[in-house]
C-alpha cells in the first residue's frame, strides 16, 4: 500500500508505482505478506533540478484560452483523467518499455514551460522532434483506454494502459490506427507523430501515469538504441 492505495502484484512479485515530480522526503510502502504480517518500508525520493523552457510561436488562443474553450478544455482533461484510474490487473509494464520513436529530444520531463512569455505548468512528458507521419509505435504492451482525434490542447491523443495504474499517452498525432479498447503489442504502430493541438512543430510527446501521478518515461525505457 502506497498512499492509502492497495497495489496490485504481479505474478513475480513486483508491484508499480510513482512518485510525483515535486515529491520530496520519504514514501512509506506498506508490504502485508501472505501470513498477514505487516512491515513498513521507507524510501527516500531524491529531488532533481528541472530546466526553463521557453516556447514561443504557439498560437495565443491555446496559451490564455476565453471562456469556452477553457470550458472544453476542462471536459477534454476530465475524460483523460478518468481513463488514466483504470486498475487492470495485468502486468504488461513488467516486461519493459522500448522508444516509441527515437530522434532528437525536443523536451524532457519536469521543465517550467513558458509559452508566449506566459509561465505555464510543468512538461509532463519527453519529446522527440522527427517529420510528421513518422510511425509510433507502443513501448510496451497494453490496452487503448482512450482516442481522442482533435482534442484542442493536445489533438491527436492516444492513451495505452500497461496495467496496475500506469500509462502512457501520446499527444499531436496525425494520424490514429487504434481503437479504445484495442489490445496492442509492444512494438506495434498506432499512430503517427504530427503536430496537431498545441504544438510548434511535429515531433513525439510521450507522456506517462501512475494514476493521477505523472512520472518521466525517460527513467524508465533508459538511454536511445545506437545507429
């Protein structure tokens, strides 16, 4: 238990979870074990030093949107939310994760973006710049548990679940070759990168969730394949 929230188990024994970007102290996992004794482990959460990212170019409706759209964002991020509390019990992020495209890192997780000249929230996932129509492809097993094709900050938008509460998602894509509730495959393509919603150019946003907790996915699939 993290948090007051029972973890699943994989067959193996390992469990998932995140920690936020902000975190900082110690994170008390409660482990009962199957004869019903409870030991509680404290981890330490190392703080890390998150760049500024200016980001100019982008159009000012998505930046200080007017009242109607911000009401459409609002729906948008809400439907977004309640897929990412999905709890399947599958393990498929205990196999791994692979780039679902590799090129050159546009962004990284965690920086304070300015767009506009206006502070806005952190980056919430890792970019990589690459033409538009590039085929991505799922870094690691999973089930499709949302489809978005023009939402207005994020257009094209693909969420895999990979089980236990984490998930990845992928914003500003051109193209969509799944279905909510599809099934893929590590490796598989699902879609294309693009430049759709809030983006100054076509490149791949991969985000990733352990719920509501956003993590960096750039920890967990390590360093680009080489040439």
């Amino acid at each position: 238990m993290v948090d007051s929230r029972t973890l699943r188990q994989a067959p193996d024994g390992r469990f998932a979870f995140g920690v936020g970007r902000d975190d900082e102290g110690r994170v008390q996992v409660e482990i009962t074990t199957p004869g019903g004794r409870t030991h509680v482990h404290a981890i330490g959460v190392q703080s890390r030093d998150f760049r500024i990212e200016r980001v100019e170019g982008v159009p000012q409706s998505t930046v200080t949107p007017d009242p109607a759209i911000a009401a459409r964002i609002a729906r948008e991020q809400a439907s977004v939310n309640r897929a990412r509390e999905r709890d399947d019990d599958r393990a498929d992020w205990a196999a791994g994760f692979i780039w679902p495209v590799t090129g050159r890192i546009s962004g990284v997780f965690g920086s304070q973006r300015i767009y506009n000249g206006t502070p806005r929230a952190f980056h919430s996932g890792l970019d990589v710049a690459v033409p538009t129509g590039t085929p991505l492809r799922a870094p690691a097993a999973g089930v499709v548990t949302f489809v978005g094709s023009d939402l207005f900050l994020t257009g094209g938008t693909v969420l895999i679940d990979h089980g236990h509460g984490l998930s990845s998602n992928f914003l500003h894509l051109s193209r969509i070759d799944v279905a909510e509730g599809e099934r893929v495959e590590q490796g598989q393509v699902f879609g294309a990168v693009g430049a759709t919603g809030r983006a100054t150019g076509p490149h791949m946003h991969w985000g990733m969730n352990w719920f509501g907790v956003r993590i960096d996915p750039q920890l967990l699939v390590g360093p680009q394949p080489g040439p």
